[in-house]
C-alpha cells in the first residue's frame, strides 16, 4: 500500500510471480526502469514482502524489482532461479498501487511509460489497464492482484508463462545487443544511458506483449498447457527480440521522445511509409517488401485534406516508379443506430459528407459523420528531432545491398534535412468501431445456393473451409453450431505456405477453435467471431483487440453484394509503431531527405485537397 505522511511516501507490497525471496526493490525516480544506486530500496524477504519510503510524491513513478539468479521464486521449491533454469528478469508496478509487484502489473507500467499523456490518477490507471487487456487478450485484474493469495490458477499459469518469457526475452535482447555494440560504434557509446536502459527495457515488454498474444484465448486463459506455452515462447522469442533491436538502436539515437502538438503535426504534413508487399493498381502486379508512403496534411480552419498514398515499386529490371496501390473496397461503420455509414477513403479523393477533424493535445481524431458515429479513428503522436544527423546512423538498412540494385548512386554520406522529425505514433478508436467493406470485385464469401445469408454462409462454411488473411494465409471452417442459442466453434488452418491462387489445394486440418455467435444489430444478422493465435502469427498480430464480423454488404454504386468480413475494434486497442528501418514516420523533410540520399525520384505529394462537408 502507499501512505504519505509529512512528506514522505512509503510503499510497501509483495513481489510475486510465485512469492519472490531476495529481489532487490527500489522506486525508479530517474525514470530509466532499471534500480540505480541513490535510489531508495530493500530486499524482499521469504514472503515476498517489501517496504521503501522517498521523501516526496511518487505520481509518475514505477517500483521496480530486480528478480537475479540468486532470488527464490516460491514456485521453484526453494531453488534459485538459478538452479532451476530460468533467466533473471525485472518487474514493475505504478508506485501508486505498489501492494503487488507482479508480470500483470508490469505491463501495466509499460503502458503508461509507453503513452506519456497516462496519469498516476485512477482514470489513468484504468485506462493503462483497459490498453494491456485489449492489447493481451488478459481479463483478469492487472493491478492489485494477489492470485497467489486468492489461488487464481488461471492467472497464476499466465504469470509464470511471462515471467519465464521476461527473462528468456532479456537475456536474448542483451546478447543481440552486445553483437551490435561491437559493430556500431554510436550506438556503443550510448548504450549505457538512462534512455538506451529505458528503451530496452519498453522493448523487451513489446517482444512480451508479442508473445503473449500467441498464448492467451478469448477468455483470457492460456491456450495451452503452461509448459507448451513456455516452451512455444522460447523457440519465437529470437524472432520476436530481433523485430525489436532495430526499435532499440533507432530510439537510443534519436534521443527521448517528446509530446507534440496534432495540430502543427496536421498543418506540416505527416508522412506514414513502410516496407510493404501487396499489388499494384492493376490488382494483378505483386510487389514484394518495397516502400509504401502515405501523405497527410491539412487545414483544420478550412476542413481540407490533402492526402494520397503510393509505392516505391521496384520491377524485376530494376525499374523505378511511384505507382498506386490496390484499393480492395469502399469500407463503412456501423453507425450508433446500427446503419452502415460510408467510411472514406480519402488516399482515394472519396470526401466525407458529414466528417470533421478534432484535435486534442497529441492526438488527431478523424470523425467519419459527427453526427450518427461515435467510433473513430484517433492517432497520437510523440516526436524526435532528427535535423542533421546521418542517415545511415539512425536507419541501419540505408543503402543496403538490395537498394543498392536499384538506387546506385544511394549516398551514406546524406543527412537529415532541417525540419526532419520522427514521429512514433499509436492508433486506436474513440469507441468500440464494427467497420466491414464491399469489394470492388468480389461477391463475398461462398454461400449455399448463393442466398447471402449467415446461415447460408454457416452452412457451406460447415461443409468445405474458407479463407481469410493476407493473400489467404489462414483457414477457417465451422465446426458446430447450434441454431437456438445462435453459438458455435470455428475451426482454423495454417495456411500460410500458400496464396490465394492455390490455397483450395492445401488439405484442411485444424490448429485451433475459437467461439462465434450470431447477433442482431438492429436489422444486420452478424456473426461475431474469436479471433485464432494462429490468426495473428500469420498476419502481423492484426487481430488483436479485435473480433472478426460476417455480415451482408451492399453498395450498388459499385453493383456488388455479399457476405463479407470485417472487424469488430475495442475501444482501448492501441496500435504502437516507432520509426524504425521498416516504418518510417515524420515530416516532408523528413522523407525528403530519405529519398534524395537514396537517389530516388522525388515523392509526388497530392496537390487537390478534399474538403469535409
């Protein structure tokens, strides 16, 4: 518990995954998430209990615990983590709600490390709570939560399976840091700093959160038996840690990351470029891992937007072009008196008839009709200044060996221009937002006798499987359902060794079942679907804070119809990316200067805007 008197505050808890013996606690008060000598700490004793008091508040602050090799984690029968095989990890809780330091909690701490507009306040704290869980999968009580004390098996399986992978991802992260030490000497010299400590420490949360997704089920029970979870987390937890190394290096020199104003983010223009696989225009050209980039700027005052989006598509002779990427469909939202609203593409000059734009501190909210939806998308900012630095010291694959093929003349003397900001930024939605689309060129998945109806659509589902995912890399067949209570299980399939050309070759066998249900949302029949891990390993972790819909979707300006897919997307679901080698977030000069070093031709920005009705 927290009690202040005269100025001080004391804290005090328990460190539990089992019960910790003799981890080293402290208040992180320089912010670094690590335990720093002139700290205030203590040593847990065989209860896992702890006491440490400052003198002054601790709102904003973290207690940290250092669980070593020498620590006793009662769940080991008096061993070591030592002595019984596991690597040593660290654990954090809000110093506000200090009375258990467990892995729950620790995701708590790194959600609001990771938004800085996040308080110590109670709103705050449910707040960072409601990301973790929608972010997770978890149900349970991240903070205050003593499931030793109340024997919660459930979530007592969930916080071995993360602290053990707490530990596998830190000891993994350091080995493939020290590697990079010895190569980069820039970021050597920084790797002891406050920030490079933070950032590694953030990162290894994200390689968790990663690894989490793939063990936890709609419930918010493992999916798994403890020792399969582990054992799954070990053998992806190189892959996971190596996503992140770059997010480490690329923060570390960049320096820390400030709070921005979306308003002056909106009027300089944001650019949004990935490494991207998809096709052309034409719906019929592939291209493979090259960059895409999303213009946006506009005037709030006026209610313009000037926005396209295009790729850097490289042809197999080495050709360069901007080209247009593939529009699948006109998407819609449901509106709050369960209507489908025509949500807009602006990339591709379609204008909203009822939208608007609002800004609140960092944040951006694009409102698709102020009036009948409340769901909308919001995206966030915190910003770096990249003005002069070198290229190659803060993006690792400038003028790599595969550019090199088609940009020769690429530059690894080129700098940042004046101006040049990253920005990491996180998407969510202002509401729970069910959005579905129309196909330009499809009619929807199959049905029996083509009646476009959910039990048209349970029945063929029930009687051959089906497709969904990038390019039909997973399964899905119905298993069971059951008319009266309008329940059922759906099974799923790996299929991502094959395409949507040839995936109707691919034996079914099923990996895993999630729960549907089928629901009436004014007069629209939908099916609402669990999204499977096997989902998410396949696609990026895309469906996660999310539930897959089904329902029947028209648009006769385009003449198509059908059962289509869409998603159901919670509230608190965030979305972080970091500028890194393969998202590259910031301004004009930004992506200037990227582009001119690179030796490519220049991006052509939009010159029409679209104005918001």
């Amino acid at each position: 518990m927290l009690t202040t008197s005269n100025g001080v505050s004391t804290m005090s808890g328990t460190v539990i995954d089992g019960l910790i013996e003799n981890a080293k606690v402290c208040l992180d008060v320089n912010g670094n998430l690590r335990c720093d000598s002139g700290e205030p700490s203590t040593t847990t004793d065989k209860d896992g209990k702890y006491t440490i008091s400052y003198n002054g508040y601790v709102d904003g602050m973290h207690v940290i615990a250092e669980v070593t090799a020498d620590s006793k984690d009662a769940d080991d029968l008096g061993k070591t983590i030592g002595q019984a095989g596991k690597e040593p990890f660290n654990l954090a809780s809000p110093a506000v709600k200090p009375e258990v330091v467990t892995p729950l909690t620790t995701l708590v701490t790194h959600a609001m490390v990771a938004d800085p507009t996040i308080k110590s306040d109670a709103e705050g704290l449910k707040k960072a709570e409601d990301t973790v869980k929608a972010n997770t999968g978890l149900k349970a009580d991240l903070l205050g939560n003593n499931f030793v004390d109340k024997k919660d098996n459930d979530v007592q399986n969930i916080a071995k399976v993360i602290a053990v992978a707490l530990g596998d991802v830190k000891k993994e992260m350091a080995t493939n840091l020290d590697a990079k030490k010895s190569t980069d000497s820039d970021f050597a010299k920084l790797a002891n700093t406050d920030l490079a400590k933070k950032t590694t420490q953030t990162k290894a949360v994200d390689a968790v959160t990663t690894l989490i997704q793939t063990t936890v089920n709609a419930e918010g029970k493992l999916n798994k038996s403890v020792e399969t979870a582990i054992a799954d987390n070990k053998k992806a937890t190189a892959t996971v840690v190596s996503g992140q190394i770059n997010n480490i290096i690329v923060g570390t020199k960049t320096g820390e990351a400030v709070v921005s104003d979306a308003k002056q983010i909106f009027g300089k223009g944001i650019i949004i470029g990935s490494n991207d696989s998809g096709r052309l225009k034409d719906g019929v050209t592939r291209y493979t891992n090259n960059l895409q980039v999303e213009f946006l700027q506009g005037d709030s005052s006026t209610r313009t937007i000037y926005n396209n989006r295009k790729v850097l598509y490289v042809d197999k002779n080495a050709n360069v072009s901007w080209q247009d990427s593939y529009v699948w469909g006109k998407q819609f939202v449901l509106s709050k008196n369960n209507e489908w609203v025509f949500d807009p593409e602006i990339t591709s000059g379609d204008k909203p008839t009822n939208g608007d734009i609002a800004f609140d501190t960092n944040c951006i909210t694009f409102k698709t009709d102020v009036d009948k939806v409340d769901a909308n998308e919001q995206i966030c900012f915190t910003q770096k200044d990249l003005s002069g630095k070198k290229i190659i010291e803060v993006l690792s694959d400038f003028c790599n060996s595969d550019q090199l093929k088609a940009f020769s003349k690429c530059d690894k003397a080129a700098l940042f221009k004046s101006g040049s900001l990253a920005y990491d930024i996180t998407f969510g939605v202002t509401n729970d937002r069910y959005r579905n689309s129309v196909s330009y060129d499809w009619d929807g998945y199959s049905t029996t006798d083509n009646k476009k109806t959910i039990a048209a659509f349970i029945d063929a589902t029930t009687k051959f499987n089906q497709w969904t995912g990038s390019d039909c890399n997973t399964g899905f067949k119905v298993k069971s359902y059951d008319a009266s209570s309008k329940k059922g299980i759906m099974q799923w399939s790996d299929a991502s060794a094959y395409t949507c050309d040839n995936a109707y070759k691919q034996t079914f066998v099923s990996v895993e079942e999630t729960a549907f249900e089928v629901k009436m949302f004014g007069s629209i029949e939908m099916l609402v679907l669990d999204i499977s891990t096997v989902y998410n390993k396949n696609n990026n972790n895309d469906g996660v804070g999310q539930k897959f819909i089904f329902n029947y979707m028209s648009d006769a300006s385009i003449g198509r119809s059908g059962i289509y897919r869409g998603e159901l997307t919670f509230k608190n679901t965030k979305r972080q990316f970091n500028f890194s080698d393969n998202v590259k977030l910031g301004t004009k000069e930004t992506l200037d200067s990227f582009l001119e070093g690179l030796g490519a031709k220049p991006y052509p920005y939009p010159t029409t805007p679209v104005v918001f009705k």
